[in-house]
C-alpha cells in the first residue's frame, strides 16, 4: 500500500469517525502536524491506445487479429515506459447489432449471443493477460463479459494487473437504446482500482454524456477517470465532453476510441485543466500516445469545490434585501 493511499484513506477514516466532510478533515491533514505530513504527489506514465476495433463475432480472423495488435500496442507502451495502457471499447471485438440479430438485419432483433466465437475470445484473453504478465504492465480494455444463459452479456472494461491478474471489471451502466433493447445487461456500479499509488475509475460508451458519473468519481477521490467508447459519430462530442469533465472534477482522463474513428477524434489524455496533454495521431492508424500523470493534494480546487457543494453559501443568502428579491431594478 502506498503511502499516498495511506494517507486518502486516513483522511475517510477522520471524516468518517468525527462527521466531518472530506475537505475539513483534509484541512486537518494539512495543518503540518509532525505526526500528519502532508501527502507526496504520486506519479505513473500512462498510455492511451487506438486500436483497430472488429464487429464480427463469428470472424476468428479477425478476432486473432485484434488480440496480435493489443499485444503489438502493449509492448510499444512498455517500451516508453508506461505502467498502464488503456484501450477502446470493444477492443477484443465490439459486435455489430445488425449481425447479431437474431431475425436479420432489418428490422433489428434480440441479439443471438451463440453467433459469438466464445473459445477463441477467451484464448486471446488469455494471451492478453500472460503477456500483462511478462511485461509488468497494467492493461485495461473493453470486450463483452459473458453472463449465465439466456441472460445477455455486459459490455465492460477489463482491468488486468500487472501480474496477468484480473483485478477487476466495469460494466457500462448507461446504456444506449439499441444496446439496452437488444444487446446488452447493464451494469450498476462504479469502478476505482489503483496503481503505484494513483486511483483510477472507469466508463465506457456513451456514459460522458452523463456528467453524474464524473461527479461520482470526483466524491470517489479518484485522479483519473477512464473513458472507452466506440462511437463513429459522436467522436469529437465526446472528446469535448472528456475535456470538459477533467476541467470542472479537477482531474485527470483517458479518451479511448479506436482507430478508424480517429481521424475526427484521436485518442488522448486530457489534464485536470481540461488541455490535451497527449493526443494519438488522427490518421485513422493504430498507435499510443503517453504521458505522466499525478495526483496534487496541494491543489486547492477540488477541496474548495467540494466545500462550495456543501452549503457553505447558506448563512449568506438574504431573503429580507428588497433590492435583492427586486429583480426588475438596477
């Protein structure tokens, strides 16, 4: 455990224990106490990915093929030195909803989950995670999680360590009309994992049109927010949106799409600011883009942000003031 988590969660436990909100018992943290030492800045490089996404199923080819290439992708990453690399939705294969149908292309039906090459997706999991392994490199990326029959699967991001582990997975929760009528079980719970001291949430398809989630993820103390998406035609929206959402929580975030879509919106990583700190090439060509991102307890916009979310207006609001409640005078 490090000592940056070590210290966030110290300061839960203060709130927790006293009734505190989180910035008054971070303010006490910050007093320089010899015995309560402000917290260091944490850093890890991380690498954003384009990949070539595929929406066959039934196509093994093409199912290899997206597993040679997240391989080819992570060891590129390692080589600059990421500890993380983070990839599109449906990296593994993303199905088209026309070729899952079950009664044919138009109109669209149920998805047929049989039509999905099961055995071979989970031979390139498999692959995925020991080369995770040998490489000490944490891999996030999107594919479809298969439930129990006849439930549908989720669309979810796996979180593997950098031991080859699974540590974890997000399923998307706000789910499309198409995907939430024909394809997909939704998901009901956010995410965090941490690395070298560095928490991290994730997201995926059209979740940043939901600033809600984003909000969430700030009061889960988070430092970097994972967006994977699979959008042809809202690409530079979400982009917009990702930059917009670092900016006002005050945080990092990943913006992952694949490679074809790149050419309107390449992958990228956005600063707390809201700028792009790394972009990949938008030439519709698989490739990385890298960069080091920290986690700043010193910075005080987001304990005063939270304390602005408080009421600590309130004792200031006049009710009384004609020339307040007046608002047809100068």
């Amino acid at each position: 455990m490090t000592q940056n988590a070590n210290f966030k969660r110290r300061v839960r436990a203060r709130a927790a224990k006293t009734g505190e909100s989180y910035t008054a018992a971070l303010r006490h943290f910050h007093r320089g106490a010899p015995d309560n030492p402000a917290p260091e800045v944490r850093s890890v490089r991380l690498a954003v990915a384009q990949s070539t996404v595929h929406d066959d199923p039934r196509d093994i080819g093409a199912l290899r093929g997206s597993g040679l290439e997240m391989r080819r992708l992570m060891r590129e990453a390692r080589q600059a030195g990421a500890r993380l690399l983070h990839f599109p939705e449906g990296a593994t294969c993303s199905p088209n909803k026309r070729i899952m149908s079950a009664g044919g292309r138009e109109p669209i039906g149920p998805a047929d989950w049989n039509r999905f090459e099961w055995a071979v997706l989970r031979e390139e999991l498999e692959a995925t995670t020991a080369l995770a392994r040998e490489l000490g490199l944490w891999t996030v990326f999107g594919s479809v999680h298969r439930l129990s029959q006849p439930r549908r699967p989720h669309s979810s991001l796996y979180v593997v360590s950098d031991r080859g582990d699974l540590e974890t997975r997000y399923d998307e929760r706000m789910l499309s009309n198409t995907k939430i009528s024909f394809m997909y079980t939704p998901g009901s719970t956010p995410v965090t994992f941490e690395v070298d001291g560095i928490r991290f949430g994730c997201t995926l398809g059209m979740e940043s049109h939901f600033p809600e989630i984003f909000i969430e993820y700030e009061r889960l103390d988070v430092d970097c927010v994972l967006f994977s998406t699979n959008s042809h035609t809202d690409g530079p929206a979400l982009a917009v949106e990702m930059q917009g959402h670092a900016a006002s929580n005050n945080y990092w975030a990943s913006f992952s799409i694949p490679a074809q879509h790149s050419l309107t919106a390449p992958s990228g990583i956005v600063a707390p600011g809201g700028r792009w700190a790394a972009q990949c090439p938008a030439d519709g060509t698989p490739a990385i883009a890298v960069a080091d991102i920290n986690s700043n307890p010193g910075d005080p916009a987001r304990p005063w942000r939270r304390t602005a979310r408080a009421g600590i207006y309130q004792p200031h609001l006049v009710e009384d003031d004609q020339r307040s409640n007046d608002r047809g005078m100068f």
